[in-house]
C-alpha cells in the first residue's frame, strides 16, 4: 500500500478559500462585538430601564365619578366599592382551562368565557384587559383569589360602582355608564382633547346626564404600580421604585359633584302614579322659570344593570320592547297634542280679532267642511258657546272655524314663538323638535300647496302637527306666565371638591310674548287672561273635562287633550275606545299649572293608549301637583280639608270616548 504524500501545490490551491472564511469570522464577530458595544454602551441605560419597567406593571384606579344630588341634597346618583374578576389575555397560555375554572364561581358558562376574550381579542387586540364579571360578592373574591396564583392572566380588581338608588325611576334623564368601545376613544379623546384622556376599559357616561356631563363628574384616575412575574402575577422584590417620583403612585381624584333641580319626592309621587295607573307614556314637571321639578319616561330600565354589565336576555328584553324603554318619550318622542293645543289656538283668534271674550259662535255635533264631515267629541255638540266655553267643553267645532279664519300661516306665527316645532334647548342630547307646519313648509318638504280642510286639523292639533311633552310644558308655561318664555334646565350647580360653585344656571327668559317678536306678532296680557281664565275653567268649572284633576284648596289651570293614533270611519268614530285592541287607542294629554293665578309648578303628562286626556293624564298631573303642595304649600292642602272635601286621587276611567282631537 503506498504512503500518501502531500502535495504543496494542491494545498495552495485552499488558501484563498481559508482567507475569505477568516475574513467572514472576523466580520461575523466584528457585528457582534459593535451590536453588542451599541446596546451595552448607547443604549444601555434605556434598555436597562425598560428591562426594568418589564417587571412593574400599572395599575389604573378609576377615579369615583361625582355624585348627583337633587335640589335638598338627596342623592340620586352615587358610588360603591366593589370588585370585578379581569382577564389579561397576553398572560394566558390555557385559556379554555381557565374559563372551566372561573366560570363556576361567577355563575358563567365557560365556553361563554372563552367566547368573550376571543372576540376581544379580534376587536381590541391581545394587550386589553376583558372584565368579565363586576360587582362581585364576597365569596366570589375569596374563591378567586385562592385560584389566582394557579391561572396567570386572572386578576381581582378593586373598583368603583355606579349606583342608582331609584332604580328605573328617573333612568332616562340620569343615563347610564359603561365600558367605551374601541371606536369611541378616537371620538372621545378628539371632543375632550386637553381636558379628558380615554382608554380602554375606561367607563363613560353613554346617555343621559351621566353623558353630559362627563367633562365635569369624570375626575381623574390614579395609578398603582406593582411588580410582576413573567406571567403578570404580582410579586414581592426589595428593588426601589425605578420609575422615579415623577411616576410614583397617584390617587385617583373624584369627579365633581352635580346639584339638579330635581325634587326627589315630586319625582318619587310621579313615578308612583305611572306605576299604580299602569301608564305608558311621559310626564315633566316644571317651575314656571323653567326649573326640571321631575321627569318620567315608561316603560324605563334599570341603569345598574348597566354598570354591571347587562346580560345578553336583559338587553334583548329591552331593545324588543315595543314601547322602546330606553328613549326618553319626554324630548325624544313627539306626538299630536290634540285639544291641548286649542289653547294657542284661542290666543291667536282672540289677539287677531276674529272673536272677543263674549263673540258666540255656534257649535253643532258635526261641521261640514267640502266634502267632509268634521265631528266633535260631544255627538250633540255644544250650542251657543264663547271662548270660555269652548275651552272648558273642548269644543272642536268651534276651533275648526277659528283655523279657517286664521289659516295656516298666522296660526304658524302664534304657535311656534311658545316654541312648538323647535327644540327647547333643554342640557339633554338627542331632543326632537317636533313640528309646526306652515304652507311654507309644506311645499318645500312635500312639494304640494296647502290645503284650505287641513286647517281644521291643525287648529285641534292633529294633522302634521307634533310636539314633545317637554315642548308643550314649556309652551303652557308660557301661558301661566303671561307671556314669558323660559329655558328649561336640570343641572342647578356644579361643586368642585372644596365646594366651590364652578358652574351654575340661573333661569333664562328666552323671550317675551307680549313684546314684538320677529314674526310681527304680540299678546297681550289681556288675551293672556281670558285664556288662562278658560283654561281655570277645564279643571275647576261645572263641565269642564278635568274636574277629577282637583286638588281641594289648590285651584288648577290646564287642558286635556286627545289625541287620535289612527283614522276611523264615521261609523267607528263614537265606538268605545277601550275596546279597541291597545295600539288603536288614543293617547291622553293633560297639561296644567297651579295655583291658577299664581303658579308654582306646570305639568305636562302623557298617557300613551290612555283613550282620554282626564282619564289617561289627568291621574299623573294629580299625583305630582298633590305631592308639591304636600311638601311646599301645606296650609293650601289643610285650607282644603277644612272645607270637607277629600283630596282621594281620580279613578282612570275615561270620561270621554270620542277624542277631543278627531
């Protein structure tokens, strides 16, 4: 066997190939070593504080939003301690096994768990924290907290819960918090930039004066920092603070507190009598400077079901109720006020003298106007009658002649300066405005001429005419004011926490009726009188509509008003309305004041499908006015006693059955 022998030539054939691969280890180390030398020397304090700052988490502790009080000081709106179970998603490596684990204890279906952080996950990303569960009780906690250690990614947070006492009562005015959504932070942090920052899981106002007022009652949250392991669970470490004193921990500062012209008790007295009359509808009470004494909207909700985080049959209950529960009937929804509207109507006639306090006009059952037979709600009709008259009976043959003598556009004029057809300018958001057409209107919306028969209709409020309870309450307070026109508000006071006054509202006269307004047009006191002293009449007079309204020793001003949700023919128009299947029946209105000649509050209700106004809003108007002189003017109700008349509450049961407003 031959010896190998090396050859040098073939040897030096290599030595350029060995000089590039030394050359590729020498640049390979070199890249290192100046990465290294970068990171270690540049970037080495950063990276060493961010390294850091991996192992301490921030807490956010939302700050308790500001208290709501009512005009004495009762609470409305509140907070509460409580505690919520939150997942981390970026911390959990099973999350199937941790829903199996949670979701017995806080009363959840797993794969309903599951379901929720996945979701979160798409919509939010894998860094936001879902709650799961708030408000949680005390065995709840415990339980968790002995599982924690066990399920990275869980955690067991202190918190603050909205509380509303009165429950559904008030739920619309006062609103509802939750959580914001992804596509509102954009919004929020644009409408409150350099004052506000949201984030997510920050909890916002979404409607009511809880949204409104965001700005105010927010506060500002605080931060806690504590140090975690590599699966976010909090750990102990002897290792000072890194972050420095600039980002040391903070307390969180409340929101300020809100003082509202609510009354408590006025609003306890209307809920209570939509709840025992069984009403659907809307009721506001008013001083006649334009003060909010209580608000009603039923059906309504439970806005702690919203704190909590209402459950899936909850919200469905409440999104497929016919009645819609979560509108506020009382500026969101606008109806035809029916012979409610006979008022304005009065005002307009009297103040253009095409009648005087003692002009008699006579008013049969029926009036034929073209081809149509208009009716009244008395079969009979009424006779002979004046204005008085025709206010307290409700006459509609009588305000038919007066919308032919007017048309439309004086009647335009007059109503809509008493704010028919325009929003009030109440703090809430979302406030329909109603209408109050004109020819005008008429030809550039529908594209048709008036019509000379449609007069008629809207002379009793019906046809294309709409306004909401708090439009009419405001109106009708113009009439108990002789004139004046005031804005309605809610909010009185705004108290930072040394209980300094930062924003209060003073009463707004917008303007005055028995001036010259832009339209041409003025009232004079005295037509304002003769007007007032009708409506008196409707409550207090021997025929009128509303005599089961009374309050012994309190003298009540106001109007009924019927207003029809559907057609009928001749045959069916004198049928009996509680007979009807409930959505063919009329909505009822009452509107009032009192005392008549000196007024302290103003009331407007309605009852959806009530069939009559005395009947179906009368009780509501009752109810309130009864318990605001209880609390305000004792010796008026004492003064009645002592007559030996009784103050008992009017039945429901319609007077009526043929709507005032056909």
């Amino acid at each position: 066997m031959a010896d190998y022998v090396s050859n040098p030539d073939e040897s030096k054939e290599y030595l350029p190939r060995y000089k590039l691969f030394y050359i590729l280890l020498a640049a390979t180390f070199s890249i290192f070593f100046m990465r290294l030398w970068y990171l270690q020397i540049i970037e080495g304090e950063e990276l060493r504080t961010f390294s850091e700052k991996n192992r301490v988490k921030q807490n956010k502790i939302l700050a308790p939003r500001g208290l709501m009080v009512d005009r004495d000081g009762k609470t409305l709106v509140e907070n509460h301690p409580g505690f919520e179970a939150i997942l981390s998603p970026q911390y959990i490596t099973n999350l199937d096994g941790v829903a199996q684990a949670i979701g017995p204890i806080l009363g959840q279906e797993p794969e309903k768990i599951v379901q929720r952080v996945q979701r979160s996950r798409r919509q939010n990303g894998p860094f936001a924290q879902v709650r799961i569960k708030d408000n949680l009780i005390k065995d709840e906690v415990f339980r968790l907290k002995r599982i924690r250690l066990d399920y990275p990614g869980l955690e067991i947070k202190e918190t603050v819960v909205r509380h509303f006492p009165m429950g559904y009562n008030g739920a619309q005015i006062l609103g509802y918090v939750s959580e914001i959504s992804k596509r509102q932070i954009p919004i929020y942090n644009e409408k409150y930039k350099g004052d506000l920052t949201f984030d997510q899981g920050d909890i916002i106002g979404k409607t009511g004066l809880e949204e409104v007022l965001e700005k105010h009652i927010r506060g500002k949250d605080g931060v806690q920092l504590i140090q975690v392991d590599a699966f976010g669970r909090e750990t102990q470490s002897n290792t000072k603070n890194i972050y420095g004193e600039e980002l040391s921990d903070r307390e969180p500062t409340p929101g300020y507190n809100v003082v509202l012209t609510l009354d408590k008790d006025v609003q306890e007295a209307a809920w209570n009598s939509f709840e025992s009359h069984k009403r659907i509808g809307a009721l506001v009470a008013m001083k006649p400077n334009g003060e909010i004494l209580a608000w009603v909207s039923a059906p309504s909700f439970d806005p702690n079901q919203f704190s909590q985080g209402p459950s899936q049959t909850y919200w469905n209950q409440l999104i497929n109720d016919p009645f819609k529960p979560l509108r506020n009937k009382v500026i969101q929804d606008h109806y035809s006020p029916g012979s409610t509207f006979k008022a304005f109507i009065a005002l307009a006639s009297l103040q253009e003298k095409e009648i005087n306090p003692t002009t008699i006009i006579n008013c049969p059952g029926a009036f034929a106007f073209g081809r149509r037979l208009y009716h009244d709600h008395l079969k009979g009709g009424h006779g002979n009658i004046t204005v008085y008259e025709a206010l307290e009976r409700s006459s509609n043959v009588f305000f038919y002649k007066m919308g032919i003598a007017l048309g439309i556009d004086r009647m335009f004029n007059y109503v809509s300066t008493f704010g028919i057809g325009t929003r009030s300018g109440i703090e809430l958001p979302r406030e329909a405005p109603g209408l109050m057409p004109s020819a005008q209107w008429k030809k550039q919306a529908i594209g048709e001429e008036w019509q000379a028969g449609e007069n008629l209709s809207v002379a009793i409020g019906q046809g294309f005419v709409t306004a909401t309870p708090m439009q009419m309450a405001v109106a009708y307070s113009a009439i108990a004011n002789k004139g004046k026109v005031y804005r309605p508000f809610i909010v009185k006071k705004i108290i930072d926490h040394d209980g300094k006054v930062v924003k209060e509202n003073q009463e707004l006269l917008l303007r005055d009726l028995t001036q010259k307004q832009a339209s041409g047009i003025s009232i004079s006191p005295e037509t304002f009188d003769v007007v007032r002293e009708g409506l008196r009449r409707v409550v207090q007079g021997e025929r009128g509509t509303a005599k089961r309204v009374q309050i012994p020793g309190v003298e009540i001003a106001g109007k009924t008003g019927t207003s029809q949700v559907m057609g009928f023919s001749a045959d069916q128009i004198y049928a009996k309305c509680d007979s009807r299947p409930v959505h063919q029946r009329h909505h009822g209105w009452f509107i009032g004041w009192a005392p008549a000649d000196k007024p302290e509050i103003v009331v407007a209700a309605l009852g959806e499908h009530s069939c009559s106004g005395s009947g179906g809003a009368g009780p509501l108007v009752h109810d309130t006015m009864l318990a605001y002189f209880q609390k305000y003017r004792p010796d008026l109700i004492e003064a009645g006693k002592k007559s030996g008349k009784k103050t008992a509450a009017p039945t429901a049961q319609p007077q009526q059955e043929v709507p005032e407003g056909e």
